[in-house]
C-alpha cells in the first residue's frame, strides 16, 4: 500500500477502511473500461525463469532454476537423443500439408507465446499448416533453427537442424526436425536468410514476402520415431518427434548467417532409456 498510516491501524473498523481506501486507490489506476476486472492488475507476469546455454543458466543446470523445469533433470523421456542409422523400421502413418505464409520473423531471447523456444531464430507462419500424425491433426505454430544441431547421427553433430512444432488442438505436441550439412549453396534459403533479424527482441513481419515451407524439407520424408520432450525448458514430454533422415544442404555461409546470430544454442542428447526409435520406411504421402 502506498499510504504508511494504513500499517497503524490497529482497531478493526480502522483496518477496514484503510483497506477500503487502498481498494479505491487500485481501482483508479484500472483503466475506466468496464470490462476490466480490478483484479487483472495482480497478474503476475508469465515470463519464464531466465534460462541460457551457458554457465549456472545452461542445461545442466535447468532444472535447479525452478521447479517447472524439473522435468528437464528428472524426465525419462527427454529430447534430444542419437540417432542411428539402423533403427527398426515402424509403421507410423503420417503426412503433412502446408501453405505458403506471409514472413513474419523474430531473434528472440525469451518470448511470451504458446511455444517458448528461447533463444534462436522463429518463423511464425499463418495459419493454415498442419501436419497428421496416427489419426491426430496438429497445427504448425513455428519453425526456429539450433546451431549445431541438437539431434545427433550415429553420435555426430550437424552444422544445424530445424524443428518445426507443432500442437493439437487438445494441446499435445508434435514437432518435426531436419538435420541441415554444408554443402552446395540452397537457394531454397536465400528469402529468408534476407530477412534474419540480427538483434535479440528484434522482429520482422513482411506481409508482401511469401516463403513456401515445404521448399525448405529434402525431397523424401522418411523419418525416425520416438516419444521425447521439448528440447527447452520447461522440457515438457510426451511429444510426438519426427526427424527426417535425408539431410538438407546449405552452404558453409548460409549456415554461419544462423550460427553468428543465435551463437551455439544446443542441448546435449539425452539417455533413451526404454524408449524406442524406429523408422518409417514408406515416405509421408503428400
């Protein structure tokens, strides 16, 4: 309270008018829309817990930050995790349809929105995308990029790798990830690359800028299966991931162009413990 009288009052009839009195003060710094409740100024902000990838604030250290991040310690099914090129094949059945969308691109620390991915470049794209998964619909919510990548094949690590998430509309999660190696220059890449925002919290939204997602996958959808986690905190499990095993191409430049504005934002791969990763050896009908 701002008032200093308001801790003298010591007699009951006094405490309640002070409080009354602070009450009135709170609801005059409400704006006059009465459609906003007094008690909308007492939200606390949903800002996450300060997370990094270095030092006290990096993976080793998230889940001791608070305690929804817990999962990130004491989770059994935990993202990432190496893959190897000789899983079982599986038979999951998937396919995944999506449009072309305006570009609107953000750097971003921490982000206030449905998916915190941290830091790294994001795409939001319109709605529209989606991806099926053994009878569920997904819809895409964003891609963002990790150098180098979080995936790791046959225990190596990639230049980078791309997720692309994905939520149901009963809030389970999906998300699709392509490993990227250097090689011969994508064009495929050029449009966005364009328009990489350089500064954390800076963002981009160019309405008249179409990007086509689908022109950033390899040509086959074959993939490795298995149930993980989101790779950031709050490491939240029972996610649903697809990792293409054809590898896209950028060059060296294209890469760094990621790598020198999102700095090395990866997580080590995790135990799979009981889990299973198989193989989808008939590609995603289209």
């Amino acid at each position: 309270m701002k008032h200093p009288k308001f801790f003298l009052c010591i007699a009951v009839l006094s405490i309640i008018s002070c409080q009354q009195k602070a009450s009135k003060e709170e609801t005059a710094a409400v704006p006059t829309d009465t459609t906003t409740k007094v008690t909308e100024t007492k939200t606390e902000s949903a800002r996450p817990v300060h997370w990094g990838y270095e030092g006290d604030n990096g993976p080793q250290g998230w889940a001791t930050l608070t305690p929804v991040y817990a999962l990130c310690g004491s989770g059994k099914s935990q993202s990432p995790v190496n893959l190897v090129t000789n899983a079982a094949k599986g038979s999951l059945v998937w396919k995944i349809d999506y449009k072309s969308t305006a570009l609107q691109i953000g750097h971003n620390e921490h982000v206030e929105e449905l998916i915190n991915n941290g830091h790294t470049i994001q795409v939001t794209p319109q709605e529209g995308s989606t991806l099926s998964l053994a009878g569920r619909i997904y819809h895409l919510k964003q891609f963002h990029f990790h150098t180098p990548s979080e995936h790791t094949l046959n225990g190596k690590n990639m230049p980078m790798e791309m997720h692309l998430v994905h939520q149901s509309d009963d809030k389970n999660l999906a998300v699709i990830g392509v490993l990227v190696k250097e090689g011969k220059h994508n064009s495929n890449f050029d449009q966005l690359i364009k328009y990489l925002p350089n500064a954390p919290g800076e963002k981009k939204t160019h309405d008249s800028v179409n990007i086509d997602i689908r022109v950033h996958f390899p040509a086959d959808f074959y993939a490795y299966h298995y149930i993980g986690s989101l790779t950031t905190p709050p490491c939240t499990e029972n996610v649903q991931w697809l990792v293409l095993r054809d590898q896209m191409t950028l060059s060296k430049d294209q890469v760094n162009a990621f790598a020198s504005r999102i700095k090395k934002n990866n997580r080590s791969t995790q135990q799979l413990n009981e889990r299973k990763v198989t193989m989808d050896d008939i590609a995603a009908k289209q």
